[in-house]
C-alpha cells in the first residue's frame, strides 16, 4: 500500500522532539551565515549568490541523470545576475532554460503558485520536448500511470507508484493551497514536506524531482524573506542520492510517519549550510586580498589567474600549472610569477625548492604570531583547519584536500596555510 492510498495521507506527523533538535541547529546556521553575509558589500554577495545557484543548477540535474557543463551554468547565472564573469562559456539554450527557471524561483520567492507557472517551468526544462530521448508530455499535468522503476526490461522493481492521472488535479490544487497558506510549522520543515509531498504526486511526466527542489528553496526564501540564495541541499543530495530514494521509498510506503525523512532532510541542510561558509571564506578573504592589492599594477592576464586561485581552484601553483591554465608559454607563465613574486603577490612556498610552489600572499604579516592550537582534522571525509585566533576566537575552516595532504607531508607552511583560508580574520578584528 502507497501512502497516496490512505485516508487523509497528507495529515503527516513526525517526532517532535527529534525533529525540533535539528531544526533549531538549521537556525542557528542560517543565522550565522547571513550574519557573516552582513559583512559583506552587494556584489560580493551576487558573487557569493552566482556560486550557490551554479553548484544548484549542477547538481540538482546530476541528480537527475543529466550532466551540464559547469561552466555554461555559471556564465549564465553571471549574465542573468549582470556580474562579470573571469571566464565565460556560451551557455546552451538547454541551460540558459534551466538557469532561467531557478531565477525566477528564488527571485519571485513571495510570489504565489499555481498549475500555470509550475507548468511553464517544467516545460522551461524539457525546451525540446524530449528527455533521454523519448518524447515526453511538457507544459501539462501527466496523463499517463506513473510507475518509478529500475532495473533492467524483464526485470523491473517497481519502487512507487503515484496517484492515478484522474487525481493528479485535485491533489495539486490541495498542495499549491497548502504551499501558499499560513506558514505554521516554521520554513525549514515546511520546504521538506514540500519536497515530499511534491515527487509523492509526481504531477509531472518527468522533471519533478528538480521542481521539488526548486519549490523546497522558495519556502526557505520565503522563510528567510531574501532572494539571495547562498546555500543549496542539491550538492548534498547528490552527494548522498542512493539513500535519498531509498528514504523517499520507504515513506512512500510508509503510514504517514515521516520522521525518518526529516531528520534526514535537515542533517543534509546542516551539510549545505556548512558548505556555504565556505564559499563565504572565500569571498572575504578574495575580498581582503584585493583590497590590499588594489594599487598594484598587473596584467590581465595575472589578474585572471589569481582570480582563479583565489576562487579555490585545486592546485598547486606552479609554472606548469599556470602556463596550462593560462594558455601560454612556460616562459611566459615564469615570468608573470616572478613579477608577481617581486611584487610581494606571490612567494614561494618552500624556497630554493627543485620545482617551485607559490602560494598567495594574502597579509604580509606572519600570521603564526595570531594563531594557536593549529591543526588539520579529518571529518567525514572533509579535511579542516583549526585553530584559536588571538586567543580568544575558534576558528574550523574547511580547507582543500590538497593543502590539507601538503600541509601534512611538510610541503606547504603553516603560515602560508593561514594566510589563504584565514587572513579575513585580520581585517574585522
């Protein structure tokens, strides 16, 4: 028996308390993002925003079996956003359409919903009308059985089935009701029933999964009342999607009790939440960097490939590195260092090394003389810098695995290590 078969099947209940536990640590996190988001000025957070609706767009497709091209989405993002973008890629018609839909989303966020614009979206995501090569029905509500299966022909399992076609109508217009409808239960458990209850209908042939997600940051918006959207849990389910459907099977099956799917919807925000402070690092210290090296005469070319690295790219900076990403000469990659170097922009990880490593030089300063109780941890996988700073503030920074395995084996100092992932500390304190 589906859920959708029971009497009154939407009437959802949850333990409380086990819920509310992780609710308020949502909270706590929101609030301490959008406080270090305060810090910030408006196109830093464009910036911060252009990140999060890329990575968004990315893995909420992959989640769906399609892969985009990372970097059409964020040269998309960039122009709907009017931000420039270091390096642009011509975006699909495909993208754009997708971009498109998920600006509209968190931008209109305190707008209604209803069958029309839902509609207009998932037809926005199907352009050609087609998906993984069969022709599907867009811009409608399905007319067909819906049966969620895998495995091969002959040898199906059938994971859910949804409400009958003749039902999909009446149980929308309950949804959208409720969507729009007093907010009681608070935004961050509201976005998880929504998605729930959203791909429990499957109103659509294909592409509810996306839309649910979708539907889920508009009530964290609304919630939140900003279109500024600087953290996504699409990331998160994608990195965990194998038991994203095996929870979102068992509740289909369930009674109704969908404690097991909040807990794990909230853990994943918490994990979303945590990845967003990151890219928030990352723009205050970009941010410091270039207010300390605003005056300073550089080639485009220069400035294009700090940029790079100072939006996280993963390697080490070297000749090499830079003559390959920067489409020049090894001679001439050697030369832009050296200037950089000369400029105190760039030093040299460990000097008179055989095949030199630079690293950004954030603050003159040594920063070893703020910090204390430094050390690199491992947590689930993720590597973190920790430390107390002047004594009086913790610092857990998420840091790159490269410079976390570097750092460990001896070839990149202490100080450059705190100089790139924690020198913003030196402008607010």
């Amino acid at each position: 028996m589906y859920i959708h078969e029971r009497d009154n099947w939407t009437n959802f209940r949850w333990d409380a308390s086990e819920v509310s536990n992780l609710q308020e640590i949502v909270c706590r996190k929101q609030g301490l993002l959008y406080g270090r988001l305060s810090s910030l000025g408006f196109d830093s957070k464009l910036r911060a925003m252009a990140e999060n609706l890329t990575h968004d767009v990315v893995y909420s497709s992959e989640i769906e079996g399609v892969r985009l091209n990372e970097e059409q989405v964020r040269s998309s993002i960039a122009r709907k956003l009017g931000i420039e973008n270091v390096k642009y890629t011509a975006p699909s018609h495909y993208v754009d359409s997708v971009v498109s839909v998920m600006l509209e989303a968190v931008q209109n966020y305190d707008q209604p919903l209803c069958k029309e614009k839902l509609c207009a979206w998932q037809a926005a995501s199907f352009p050609t009308g087609f998906s993984e090569g069969s022709q599907i029905e867009i811009g409608q509500y399905r007319t067909n059985e819906e049966h969620i299966v895998s495995g091969m022909f002959g040898r199906e399992k059938v994971h859910y089935v949804a409400p009958s076609p003749n039902l999909v109508e009446s149980e929308m217009q309950k949804f959208i009701a409720w969507f729009d409808g007093e907010d009681t239960g608070g935004s961050v458990v509201r976005s998880a029933i929504a998605h729930f209850w959203f791909v429990s209908i499957h109103p659509f042939e294909d592409g509810n999964g996306r839309l649910a997600r979708i539907l889920s940051d508009m009530l964290l918006a609304r919630g939140e009342k900003s279109e500024l959207r600087f953290y996504n849990i699409s990331s998160q389910i994608n990195k965990d999607k194998n038991h994203y459907y095996d929870i979102l099977e068992r509740m289909q099956r369930g009674d109704g009790d969908i404690t097991e799917w909040l807990v794990w919807y909230m853990k994943k925000l918490i994990d979303a939440l945590d990845e967003a402070e990151t890219i928030v690092t990352t723009i205050l210290n970009k941010s410091f960097f270039w207010q300390k090296a605003a005056s300073i005469p550089m080639t485009e070319r220069q400035t294009q490939m700090l940029n790079l690295f100072l939006d996280g790219y993963e390697a080490k900076i070297t000749s090499k590195t830079w003559a390959s990403l920067a489409k020049c000469s090894k001679d001439t990659a050697l030369r832009d260092i050296q200037d950089l170097v000369s400029k105190n922009i760039l030093l040299e990880d460990i000097p008179g090394a055989k095949r030199p490593s630079y690293s950004i030089v954030f603050d003159a300063e040594d920063l070893t003389l703020f910090f204390t109780d430094v050390n690199v941890t491992q947590e689930n996988g993720i590597p973190y810098l920790n430390a107390m700073f002047k004594g009086h503030r913790k610092v857990c920074e998420r840091i790159l695995p490269l410079d976390a395995e570097r750092y460990q084996k001896g070839d990149l100092p202490l100080s450059n290590l705190l100089n790139k992932y924690c020198s913003y500390l030196m402008a607010n304190d």
